[in-house]
C-alpha cells in the first residue's frame, strides 16, 4: 500500500493538480461503499481463497499495465483517475480480504493473542514500504516501482495457498462458513442504533469531523507539495518518505507512550490531543504559510490517529454493550468515514470551485471544524461517565430508584467498589459480568481481593477479569488457585497462566499436564486441546491424540470411581481436539441417564461443528428439559446448518415430534437466509412443520427491522393455506357423509364396520387438527403484512366462545382485508365458525372418496398418509393400486414398508 500509494498520488497530482482531488474525494467515497457492498455479496457465494487470488492477480497486472503505460507515455487524465480510484479500491479490498482470511486461519483465542502483533506488522510494512519506495523512485523512477509492487503482490498467491491448505482446507464447512462472515442477530437498522444513543452519535460525528479534517488537512498537503515538487518521482519519494516517518511515529507512540497518556489524563482528555495540535499547528501555519507546516499537521493527524486517537477511540466505545457495540462500530468506521469524505470533496469544490477561494483559507476551514471536534468530545465526556454509570447500577440487586440529578464520575466508581468489597456473591457477580470488557484500573486492585473470596464462582470471574488489565496481573496469586479442589476455578486459573506468564508450552507440560494431581492434569489437557484446536501440528507434538486416549479408557476403567467434574471436562476437551476418532465419547454421554452429563455432552458436540452429530442432537429436541441445550449446541453450527437442517426435514427421515422444532432453529439466528429457509419450508406438507415456521417468521419480522420480507411471497403464501384449509373442510365433509352413510354399505360383520368407521374418523381427526394449524398459520402469515396487534384481536375473537365477537371479528376482517386475500380467506372464516352453509363448500367440484385420498396424498405429510393407507388396506381395493404404487419409492422408510405390504395383500 505505501508502494503504490505515493506513487499514484504524485502522479495524479503532477498531471492533473490539487484542483482535481475534490472529485477523487467524492469518487472514492462512492466507490468505497459500492464495493464493500457488492464484494461482501461476493465472498458469500465465491470460495475466499479464488477471491483473494483474483484480486491479487488483477490489482498486479494494474499495477505492470500502469509501469508500461509510464514508459510509453501513454497516461492520461481518465488514466490517473481510474488509478486514483483502483488503489482507494485497493486499500478496502486487500484490508478486508486480510482480516476476513486471518478470522478463518485463527479462532478467538488464538486471534487475542496474535492479532495485536499481526497489526503491529502491519505498521512495521508501511514503514519499510514508504522508505523502499523513496529509495528506489530516487534511483529507477515510478515504472520500476509498480513492476515491484506487483511481484509483491503474486507472491503473497503462494503464501496464501500455503496457509489455505494448513489452516483452512482442513476445517469442515461449518466453521470454516461462521469464520468468514459472522451474521449476528441485529435488532435495528445501524443508523437506527447509532441515533438512539446519544453516546455513539457523537462518536459518529467525532469519526465524521475527523476524517473532513483529514481530507481538508491531505488537500492542502498535497497541493503545497505538489506546488514545490513539480517533478513526478520526486513527489512519489517525498510522499514515500514523509508517509514512513509518519507511520514510525505513530509505532513509537503506541510502543512507549499509548498507554502512559490514557492512564493519566483518561479517554476524553487523550481524543483532545489530536485536534488541539492540529488546531496549534494550523495557527502556526497563518504566521508561516509554508510547506513544513503542513507537513507538521499531516504529521500530527497521520501518526496520532493511529496511536493515541485510535486507542482513546477504542476506550470510549466500551461502555455501549457488546451486543451492538460491533455493528455500531462497523457502520461507523465505514458508512461515517465513507459519508465524510464525500462531504470533505464537496466543501472542497464549493469553496475552491464556486467561491475561487485561494487554498490558504482552507486551513481557516479546518480550524472551523477542530473547534466543532473539541466541543463534540466534551460532550462526548458527559455520555462516556453516563453509559458507564448505567452499565453499573444496574447490576445493584434491589437497587432503589436512583435519583434522576445527575451523579458525579467519581460517585459510579465508589458504588461499584462497594459492591465489589462486599459480601453479596449474586452483585459482585453481576457486575463482573458488566465490566468484563472494561478496563477501569479504579477497580483493580478491588478485582484482586475477590482472588480470596470464599465462593469460588466469583474467583473464577475475577481472573477472568484480570486478563484486561495487562499481561501477568498478580500471576503469583492466580498460581496458588491451581491447587484449589475445584474443576472450573482451576481450568481457569491455569488457561490465565498459559496466557500470561513467561512459561513456555514445554514448561506448561512438564508443570500441569503430567501432575498428579487429577484436578489440574485434567484442566491442562483440555488447555492444550483449545490451544492447539485447528492445529495439527501442534496438536501432533505433544501427542494429544494419545493422552485423550489414555484419560478415555482411564475414566473408562470399571473398577476406578471417577468425578463427575473429570467426565465433563474430557467431554469438553474431546469436542476442542476435533479428533473424530474420539467422538464416540461424546455420543455415548449423550445417552447418560445423569442430566449434567448429558447437557455437558451436548454442548460438547455443539463445539465440535462436526456434522456428525447434526441428526442425534436433533433427536434430542423431543426431550423437554435438554431442549435449550441442543438449539444452543446447534447454534453453534453457524447459519449454514439452517441449510443443512433443511435438507434434512426434506429427506422426511426426521420424527414428526423433532421435525417441529426445525422452525424453531432456524428462526433462532435471526439472519436473513434464515428468513429465506423459513419462507421454503412455509412449502412443507406437514401442517405443523408450517405452523412453527409461520410463528418463527412473525417472531422475527416482528424484531428484525433488517430483514427483508416479500409482501408478495407472503400473500401468495396466505392464498396457499387458504386452499389447503378448503380442501382439508371439504374432504372433512365428504367423509362424515361417507360414514352417515356406512350402515348401507355391504360389510361382512359388524368388526370390520367399526374398523372402516375408525379408519375413517382417524382422518377426520388428522384433518380437524389440521385445520387450526392452518388458520393459525394464516393469522400469522397476516400479522407480518398488517398491523399484528389487530390480526392477533382478530384471531381471539374468531376462536371466542362468544358468538358476537366472532361475528365482530369476522366483520372487521371483511374491512381489513383487501382483493384476494379477503375473496378467499373470509368465507372459509366463516364456514370455520358455522356461520356459513357448508353444503356449498361440499358441491364444488363434487369428489367421491378416491379423489379425496388422492388430493390428501399429493398434498399431505408422512402422519396422514399412514393414515390413509390403513384406509386402504381395510378396503381391501384394488382400485387404489395405481394411488399407492408410487409410495414404493418414498423417502420415509415407515411409509414405504406399509406400502409395499398394502400392495401385497391387494395384489392377491
């Protein structure tokens, strides 16, 4: 990027002039967010690895294509556009592709501790970029340059392939589809979470003033240098010079100083050094309009913004719940920035343009908007203690209601020591579970005398806290907690000294894995499993194939009396090792009798994301008290199990009280492809399988204001129940005249009379439930496209044992409902509720039995056709042969064994 960058900078600026950046500004705003758009589309259908290879492959023959058109002189003014442009594209590409390919290549736990030094190096290549550039433009020119960051570029092609076939080709597709894109569970719209909250508005307007600063602060940079510098290669080595120092700068302050300023002056005074030196330095420019001036404001807002600003930034985000904390801060970092540097090219062109202002003014401009800068962050100040604030006294157990003045900064905090230095386990607790993403170093030393309270559910929160304060927190005192005799707080006290202590895996192994003492040797294997999950190699060195084997026939042994604790733990340390070999463990736990064992064993396969157990977790669903664990387990999976699950319901292989639950997962992710899979299965013949789908839909459209849903494909929908539930009245009346008309008929005695009775009746009954399924699922269905609270009054009414709500009922929805939905669903409404003359509904394309059975089978699930094929057995006609025979092929094996028995006996 610091290659190519001051290369195309300088000759767009050499050739077209400052006056030109405006519209780049604009272009690229536009381009920024239409890319992003459309390459996010991209990565979800495109295997990332072909992704990231096309885009390295394309970005290098642009780069070889510019080199030649620079030694043909053949570049032109829509030339430097479209470069200017394609390396904007570039930087939100190749950022993108990175970060979403190291989400894949690393998990959470691996990525905290490895992710802050991937960044540093990332620094570490824009300094060594922009220097290398300055050197070799100075001696080979621009040509050379872009020739060199192409061949940088294809050969990071086998490096990625490398790492591909390592880390990623090895994974199965569950994980490897929940690491490339996390779809979270939004609530809102992120412009309608950003506004509800006065705190990230002004962080949005504090990111939006910023980056016009910036591009007004880069403007004038540029166009002073490109003034004094009138030669192309010697501006691409003075950007490539200036844009490194810059960057090893910004490295400094995060190394040495970062951490001493925000420990001292706090968030909001730390956001004020960045405007308050740009707005010192613009005013030392008014007495000395000069290009080392603007290099000291470039300077400044270059390597401050990614050190101090960005850490003070971090900070001041965290009081807003992680919940929306991650879509807050994404619309943020992009939409904002993307907005704000349109805005910057259109002040720019207004004022340069239209008013022929000389570029001098601008820097008055800037000053304009730092003072804005300033006034936002004191605000800020004011938002930052009361998100805090509110974070914390909410965890108080039967708090009275606070007073409505407001509090002092210093009040939130001594509150928030009194709960900690007190004796209510439940508070201390709550707010832990607050302030776990929250560094308040008022709080520390608080946190580390829970380490000697008596309940060991509060040691175990409070080293998990510890992790925020730094590397090595008190080590000494978590160490002595290894030896307490109980499995979570030593699991936890040993996976903060792997983390944090200078002890090497070697020496890790030697410590806590080979103990004796099975408390700890059992927490370390499960530590390694997690640290070497994903990892073969690893994994491979020190043997944890072998050493699972051995605790499995271990805890195995019929004459040893093993805990609880250790047969949940190997569970858990099984599901992270992702050793297949090994699974039966966890399948044969899913059968315990004991409850924490069997919900342990669940959870266990849910961690696994291993298809294997897709099938038995969903047979686990019928069992009530494990019902929450196994949609949690299968949550797991990511959302493309939704897809998995689906295929699944089509094999018609599932159990009818497990099939029931499938709407209910889907729905659970709250993703649009789950609105998708939800609206397929609306197609299912299962009556209820549709009912809970139509109930997870209007869950969902009734919380998910993203989401989109088909007005059409619902209403279309609702006309499909509308006839289903005809046809399900119409067969219903057709059999009870059938049986009315029964003792007519020639039986042989009176046995086989009651048994074709029952047969029939049987139906009958599958239909009337049938038929409230229906209607429910159309009140449903309309409560996405009306107003629900009106279709839901409807609905009681109608179901009323009161014949005059029912009449207002169905009188309302005659108002409510329009064109076909109200001419095809308000009679049968009013057939339902006997207000209606059902001999119409019977002499519509008047059926005899056989057509009656025909249409239910077409159109009904595995439960009626059973039921249908009794029927027919007891009938004992062979004119049912030719409705039968393709049943032989079905894909439930229950229908197709009564089948071919039916046809056997027919065909006697």
């Amino acid at each position: 990027m610091l290659i190519v960058k001051p290369t195309v900078n300088s000759l767009f600026l050499s050739q077209l002039g400052a006056k030109h950046l405006p519209y780049g500004y604009l272009l690229v705003a536009l381009i920024a967010v239409v890319t992003s758009y459309f390459y996010n589309k991209a990565i979800r259908k495109i295997s990332l690895l072909k992704v990231i290879i096309f885009s390295l492959t394309i970005f290098s023959i642009a780069f070889v294509t510019l080199s030649v058109l620079l030694h043909t002189s053949m570049i032109n003014d829509w030339v430097l556009y479209i470069y200017y442009l394609g390396v904007s594209l570039f930087a939100v590409i190749s950022t993108s592709q990175f970060w979403v390919l190291a989400n894949m290549v690393y998990n959470s736990r691996e990525g905290k501790r490895l992710f802050g030094f991937i960044g540093a190096g990332g620094i570490a290549g824009g300094i060594f970029g922009g220097y290398l550039t300055s050197v070799i433009v100075s001696s080979y020119g621009n040509k050379t340059v872009m020739v060199l960051a192409a061949i940088l570029l294809l050969c990071c092609i086998p490096i990625l392939e490398k790492v591909w076939k390592l880390r990623v080709k090895t994974m199965n597709l569950y994980v490897r589809k929940q690491r490339t894109f996390n779809e979270t569970n939004v609530q809102e719209t992120s412009l309608r979470v950003v506004f509800k909250s006065k705190h990230l508005t002004y962080l949005a307007l504090i990111t939006g003033i910023s980056v016009i600063v910036a591009k007004l602060v880069d403007y004038q940079f540029s166009d002073f240098a490109s003034a004094a510098i009138k030669n192309s290669e010697k501006l691409t080595a003075f950007f490539g010079f200036w844009f490194s120092t810059f960057n090893l700068v910004a490295l400094t302050l995060q190394l040495f100083f970062t951490n001493r300023m925000l420990s001292k002056l706090g968030v909001s005074s730390t956001l004020l050094i960045l405007p308050l030196g740009i707005a010192l330095s613009s005013l030392l420019f008014l007495t000395f309009p000069e290009l080392w001036v603007l290099i000291l404001i470039k300077g400044i807002d270059g390597s401050l913004k990614q050190s101090l600003n960005k850490a003070a930034f971090e900070l001041s985000i965290m009081p807003i719940p992680l919940s929306i904390k991650n879509q807050a801060k994404s619309y943020i970092d992009v939409v904002v920035d993307s907005i704000a540097t349109g805005l910057s090219g259109f002040i720019l062109i207004f004022l340069i343009k239209r008013l022929h202002l000389d570029t001098s003014y601008i820097i008055i401009i800037v000053l304009f908007f730092v003072f804005i800068w300033i006034f936002l962050i004191y605000k800020l100040r004011e938002t930052y203690y009361d998100s805090f604030r509110q974070n914390i006294l909410s965890t108080i157990v039967k708090a009275k209601k606070t007073n409505k003045e407001k509090q002092r900064p210093e009040n939130t905090i001594l509150t928030a020591r009194h709960i900690l230095n007190g004796k209510d386990e439940k508070a201390i607790l709550n707010l832990l579970d607050r302030l776990s993403d929250y560094k308040m170093r008022a709080l520390k030393s608080s946190i580390i005398s829970l380490l000697e309270y008596p309940s060991n559910k509060v040691k175990v929160e409070a080293i998990k806290h510890l992790n925020v304060y730094g590397k090595g927190a008190e080590i000494e005192k978590v160490k002595t907690l290894i030896y307490e005799k109980n499995d979570k707080l030593v699991l936890t006290a040993l996976e903060y000294v792997l983390n944090n202590s200078s002890l090497s895996r070697s020496e890790f192994i030697k410590n806590y894995l080979n103990n004796n003492n099975d408390y700890i040797a059992n927490a370390a294997l499960l530590c390694l499993a997690r640290e070497t999950a994903d990892n073969e190699k690893l994994a491979a060195k020190f043997d944890l194939k072998n050493r699972i084997t051995e605790k499995i026939n271990e805890i195995n042994h019929p004459t040893l009396n093993i805990r609880e604790e250790a047969i949940v733990e190997l569970l858990i340390t099984v599901a992270y090792a992702k050793e297949e070999v090994h699974y039966f463990y966890i399948e044969k736990h899913l059968k315990n009798n004991n409850v924490n064992i069997k919900k342990q064993a669940i959870k266990a396969a849910g961690i696994t994301n291993n298809e294997y157990f897709i099938e038995p977790l969903l047979e686990l669903l019928s069992e009530k008290e494990y019902e929450k664990n196994v949609i949690k387990a299968l949550k797991r999976y990511g959302s493309e199990i939704t897809t998995t699950v689906l295929n699944l319901d089509k094999s018609e292989e599932l159990k009818s009280n497990t099939k029931r639950f499938i709407p209910k997962i889907l729905g659970s992710f709250k993703t649009q492809n789950a609105v998708n899979v939800l609206l397929r299965l609306m197609k299912d013949n299962n009556s209820n399988t549709r009912l809970q789908a139509s109930m997870s839909l209007l869950r969902l459209s009734s919380k998910q204001v993203e989401l989109v849903f088909s007005f059409r494909i619902i209403k279309n929908l609702i006309l499909k129940e509308a006839k289903y539930f005809r046809d399900s009245l119409k067969i219903i009346l057709i059999l009870r005249k059938k049986i009315a008309e029964q003792p007519n008929e020639i039986v042989e005695d009176n046995d086989a009379q009651m048994e074709l009775i029952n047969a029939r009746q049987d139906i009958i009954d599958v239909l009337e439930e049938q038929l409230v399924s229906s209607l429910k699922t159309s009140f449903n269905l309309l409560a996405i496209i009306y107003e629900e609270n009106d279709i839901k009054m409807a609905h009681d009414g109608l179901f009323s044992n009161v014949k005059e709500a029912k009449i207002n009922a169905l009188e309302f929805l005659d108002n409510l409902l329009k064109g076909q939905l109200k001419f095809k669903l308000v009679p049968l409404l009013e057939y339902f509720t006997a207000e209606g003359d059902y001999s119409q509904i019977i002499n519509e394309g008047a059926l005899d039995e056989k057509d009656c059975l025909r249409v239910l089978m077409k159109s009904r699930g595995v439960h009626t056709k059973m039921k249908i094929l009794h029927l027919i057995k007891i009938l004992n006609d062979k004119g049912y042969v030719p409705l039968i025979k393709p049943l032989k092929k079905h894909r439930n094996n229950d229908v197709r064994y009564a089948t071919i028995q039916i046809l056997k006996k027919l065909n006697k």
